[in-house]
C-alpha cells in the first residue's frame, strides 16, 4: 500500500474528523450497555427489562441508518452529521437531567440511536474522497470508530461511581460529542464528487435480490453480534458473576477490544483466503465458542471464550464487506446502507434472546445455546449458496470474479 499516495489522494481532515465522529458517536450509541448495572440500583428492572434497555439504542439506529442514509444522498454526509450530532444532545440532556423511571430511561435510549446511525454519514463522507483502490482503507479508517465503545466500557461505571450518580455520565458525555462537533464543522468538506441520491425505489430494487437479504443475515450474526454483546456483556458478567459494575464493565471491555481491532484482519484474510472460507471458518468457531460458553463455565474460562466470540464476530464484519461489493458493484452505497440497518437489528435481538430466555428459565444457558445455533445455521447457509455464487461471481475459494458478476 502506497501510503503517501493514499494522503495525497484525498482529504486527511475529512478523514480524521469522519473517524472522530463515529467514534464519539459510537461512544454514545453504547453508552446504556455498562450503566445499566448501576441505574438498576436506583430503578427496579427485571432481566428481560434491563436486556430491553440496553437493546433500544440499537434498534434505533437501525431504523435511523436508513434515514440518515437518504439524508446524507440529498444534503450531503457533512451537514447529516451535524444534525445528527445535534439530535444527539437531546438524548444527553434527557439522561442528564429528566430520566427517573424506566419509561423514561427508555425514550432516552431510543433516541440515542441516532448516535449509531452515525455510520450513514461518516463512511461516505470518508470514502467519497478517495479513489477506489483506496476507499477500502479509508473506510477502514473511519469505521475503527467503533472502538468507541472502549471508552464507554472503561469509564462510563467509573465516573457514576466517583460522582455516585449515573445521570452524571451522559453530562460527561457532551463534552466530547461538543469538542467532536466543533473540530467536524471546522475541518470536514463534502467531496466535490458526490453521487446521485438514492430513491426509495433503489432500495427496493435491491432488496428484490436474494444475496441481499443473504447479506443481511449474515451482518445481523456479526455486527448485530458484537453490538448485541458489546451491550450486553456487562449485565451478564454482573448477574452471572456478581462483578460489581466497574469489574463487569472491565471484563467487557476485554472482549470489545477483540472485536474492535480484529475487523481489518477479517477482511485482510478474506482477501488472502477468500470471504466464503473465512466465514464459514468464523462463524463455526463463534458457535462453538458460545455453544461450549452455555455451560456457563469459571470467570477466566469464560471471558477467554468470549474473547474468541468476539474476535471471530469482529472478523466476520470485515469478512462480509469483503464478500458484499464484489457482488453489488453498482449498487454498493444502496447495499451498504441495508447490510448495515440489518446488522443494528441483529444487535437489538441478542440481548432480548439471552435476557428473555434467562428470566424464563432461570439460566443464560438456552439464550447461548440459541446464539450458537444461529452461528451454526449461518455456516450452514454459506456452504450451501457458495456454489451458486461461484458460478456466478465468485472464483474457487470465494475470491472476486468480478467479470462473470450478475
């Protein structure tokens, strides 16, 4: 990679400030997930209610992507994440000073969602500078923001606890979103070259195709999986454990990391080995990791199995996109979008399988062995249509053949 030529070729500023963006705003996404813990000691939940909680946020940016998306075709990426940066203080502001009851706490969450629809304007906005033997590591750049989610599991428990006051903590966390608002207003420009916007209609097109909703799945497993986990983790280190918040949120943050810096190396190996082997690969050791992990074994055993979980779901997000545009080469800002509103969904059902599961039976174990085989099925899946996609865009192994596309 020919690194000079790649700054030369677009924009470090956008570049830098698309990456700080989402990930402030990721920060901000999962923010519900560790703080959970805390606020059930001021606010009674249940199990199903707490996985409810920390769920919401997802789905919001879910359904959020997709409208951010459609934003960012016709104003442009710069402008859709101010706004959204904007939207996003409301929520704070609610946490901060108004948020006493659960019903509260759930509008709040609900509209944090808004901080992960982030993704719709900050990749484009990164990408669109860029030549396309570069955009892959532009959105690699800007997408490292989801190592966000670090920040919230290492210090989102230890500010409540120092102030004893979790509604303290979504003031913490304007200060960032404000700073990061200020520096993208400054240093961000939209590309000189931005593409027609995108109607309904095209995303209706696509989603007539069956690899697209293959694709959909497949993402739902992955970035709904360490999203879903991300989230989750520390009520289940808490409730199974009994880690305090901050040492529940800690051994979180152990296997976030897995998933944070593992992405570019599933889609590195997916370009050396091919993205079907890879995932098939993955997604095997994910099931057999959360199948061996229903027996809800020792701490350490336990967060080491979580750590490969969340290792292999990370890979298997880059994996998918390496799989994605050799397949929808023109239609890859429509696909894209889908892929990524799906995967949000996959993450607002994880925590409602495990904490749904454990309130009716007592036990996390049938909400893993659940989860393990969804992972399973999607290997399952794979090897099924792989032969299918070979024949039509696909060379032996999974790797690209773009001149036999369809």
């Amino acid at each position: 990679m020919d690194h000079k030529g790649f700054l030369k070729s677009g924009h470090p500023p956008t570049l830098l400030s698309s990456f700080l963006y989402f990930d402030v705003n990721f920060m901000i996404w999962v923010l519900l997930g560790p703080l959970s813990v805390v606020i059930m000691n001021d606010i009674g939940m249940n199990t199903a209610q707490k996985a409810n909680l920390v769920a919401l946020p997802t789905l919001g940016g879910s359904i959020l992507r997709i409208v951010l998306g459609l934003l960012t075709d016709r104003i442009g990426p710069k402008k859709t994440g101010q706004i959204g940066m904007i939207i996003t203080i409301i929520p704070l502001i609610l946490g901060w000073q108004f948020a006493d009851s659960l019903s509260e706490l759930q509008i709040v969450a609900l509209l944090l969602g808004v901080a992960g629809a982030s993704f719709a304007a900050a990749l484009p906005l990164a990408s669109r500078w860029y030549p396309p033997q570069y955009q892959v590591l532009a959105l690699g750049i800007a997408g490292a923001g989801n190592s966000g989610t670090i920040i919230t599991t290492l210090f989102a428990n230890r500010i409540a606890q120092h102030y004893g006051d979790w509604h303290i903590v979504f003031a913490f966390a304007l200060i960032p979103l404000v700073i990061t608002f200020i520096i993208f207003t400054l240093l961000a420009k939209d590309s000189p070259s931005q593409p027609e916007p995108k109607k309904l209609v095209d995303y209706a097109t696509v989603l007539k195709q069956k690899d697209a909703w293959l694709f959909c799945i497949f993402y739902s497993v992955t970035f709904g999986g360490f999203v879903g986990m991300a989230s989750y983790l520390t009520i289940f280190f808490n409730t199974q454990y009994g880690l305090d918040p901050v040492k529940a949120a800690d051994f979180t943050t152990i296997c976030v990391i897995a998933g944070s810096f593992f992405r570019p190396v599933g889609g590195w190996l997916a370009d050396k080995f091919g993205g079907i082997r890879m995932l098939m690969i993955l997604y095997s050791v994910v099931g057999i990791m959360i199948a061996s992990l229903s027996s809800l074994p020792a701490l350490t055993t336990a967060t080491v199995l979580l750590f490969i979980t969340m290792m292999g779901l990370g890979m298997g997000n880059g994996a998918v996109f390496q799989l994605v545009p050799q397949r929808f080469t023109e239609e890859i800002g429509v696909i894209t979008g889908i892929v990524g509103a799906a995967g949000g969904l996959g993450g607002y059902f994880l925590p409602k399988i495990l904490g749904n599961l454990k309130l009716a039976t007592g036990s996390f174990t049938p909400g893993f062995l659940v989860l393990s085989g969804i992972a399973i099925s999607c290997m399952i899946l794979i090897a099924v249509v792989q032969k299918q996609w070979k024949k039509s865009w696909l060379g032996e192994g999974g790797k690209a053949r773009i001149e036999n596309a369809s």
